[in-house]
C-alpha cells in the first residue's frame, strides 16, 4: 500500500501553525519508525489533517492511530477519540462541523463526537476489506463516501447508517487516493493510482466519465466553485484542468520538478493551488 511520505510533526506549535514538512518525498510504503521528541515519546507521524467549517478546530491523525482535535486559537486540545489499531490516513468534518469521520488501517469508517471524542457509529462493509485512504461528506452531510486501497468506493447514508452505494472500476491492486463531491452533491470524483479520475452518479450508481491523460499515479481532485470543471494531480508532474462534462482538457499545468500531491481551487474558480512532493512545497 503506497501513501504519501507523512507529514512529520515534532512539535504543537509547528502543527497549530501548519508549519510543516515532508520527511522525504517518495512513494514508498508507510514508514515503520519513527523520531524521537524530545519528551521521550515517539514522534507522530500525521498522515490527515481536517480544519473545522468553523476554521479554528483542527483534526490531526496519524502513524500512531490517535486522532486529536485541537483549537488553534487557545492551542489547547479539545478531545482525543479512543485510539484505533493502525494508522489513521484520512480524516474530514461534516459540513455542520458536529461530526468527524475517520479512515485508516483497520478498514473501518469511524465517526466521532469532536468535541467529546466520543464514537458514534461505524461503517464496514462486508465485502471491502482493503484500509481506508480517504472519506469525504456530501456538500450537506447527508452521505459519506469512503475510499479504499483495493479500489472500492462506497456511499454511506449518514441518517439511516446504511450501505447505499459500491463502485469499482478498477483492478484490485488500484488504490483510491482522493474524493471529492460536486457542488450540488450530485456527482462524486475519485482519484486513484490507474492514472484515472472516474464520475459517479450519485442517483444511479453509473460511471459517468473516466479522465484518462495522466501518465501516471493521480493523488488529488477538486470541483470547481462552479461545479463546470475538475482540477487533477498527478505523479506525472502535471495539474490538468478539465471539463467535467465532456473530459475535455482546458489547461495543463506542467514543468514541475516533481509529483504533484494536492491541488485546490480558489473560493472565486480562478485560481488553482497545488502541492508538490518538493519538502512541502506549494
């Protein structure tokens, strides 16, 4: 399973102020030790981070299995959810911010209480059996989707707790890095190590559309403002800006000295921030 070389944090104020880097760029496998902090304990290495809708509360998780919800203002931790068996890799606030979801190692979806830390559902399915690498919500938290690394996306109904949608359009050694839902909760995009990015109908189940001009693994994808247009990532060193309607490629951003990790629209759609695996570099 490949994961993007983790964050390492040594300190809070390093973390509450994002000033973070990469340990080293590559695509190798989630690293088996760790530092040293200077308190004695071990170093966490954070694989997830998610800011609140309300931008003060921060979610961290990583190698260790602890997530931690932490506010930015005071920089006191507000909660601290029961630790999970392995590594936590992705981690995203519900829209009205009184739900955090979790994935990870031991294949479970988890949704907490942030401010308590208290569980309160969870999610597994019978038939994927693979570790989570990403979750997101619907754009009014009705549903949650869940990404694996066998390939599986699936669709959860967040009032009922019910499996309403699987897909999979990939062989099972593909991974789903990314999702991302559109605007009006339609449509959800999902990114994944075949090079593609693939369209679900949220309504009907169906692939609407596969992006196929990535040369290589595709780590992140973000929906335009507008909902016209899809931004991609890619290890092939390419930012591609397509139509989601057609597939048609508007822009390629190109020229970067390394794989591209994150990319992320400007509130307004005119401008496209990305990541590069270069030590942190956007």
């Amino acid at each position: 399973m490949r994961k993007p070389t983790p964050f390492f944090v040594s300190t809070l104020s390093l973390l509450l102020f994002l000033s973070l880097t990469f340990a080293a760029c590559g695509r190798s496998s989630v690293p088996s030790s760790a530092g040293t902090a200077p308190s004695g304990d071990p170093v966490n290495q954070v694989y997830a981070l998610a800011w609140s809708p309300n931008g003060t509360d921060l979610a961290t998780g990583g190698k260790n299995g602890v997530i931690q919800v932490w506010n930015t203002k005071s920089k006191t931790l507000l909660a601290a959810p029961e630790k999970r068996f392995g590594g936590v890799y992705a981690l995203a606030w519900s829209p009205d911010g009184t739900r955090l979801a979790s994935g990870g190692q031991d294949q479970i979806i988890h949704l907490w209480n942030p401010m308590t830390g208290k569980q309160l559902v969870t999610y597994r399915s019978t038939f994927s059996t693979g570790a989570v690498l990403a979750v997101a919500w619907s754009p009014d938290g009705s549903y949650l989707a869940s990404g694996s690394n066998n390939g599986i996306v699936q669709v959860w109904d967040t009032r009922t707790h019910m499996l309403v949608l699987a897909y999979s359009n990939f062989s099972g050694e593909d991974e789903v890095t990314h999702l991302a839902w559109s605007p009006d909760g339609q449509l959800l995009a999902s990114a994944s190590t075949d090079r593609t990015v693939h369209i679900w109908s949220i309504k009907t189940g169906a692939p609407l559309l596969s992006y196929r001009r990535h040369r290589d693994e595709v780590w992140s994808v973000a929906w335009s403002p507008n909902g016209r247009y899809l931004a991609s990532a890619s290890w092939d060193g390419t930012v591609q800006v397509w139509d989601a309607r057609t597939g048609r490629t508007r822009l390629t951003y190109q020229g970067h000295t390394a794989g591209v990790w994150a990319v992320a629209w400007s509130p307004d759609g005119r401008r496209v921030m990305i990541g590069q695996c270069r030590c942190g570099m956007l």
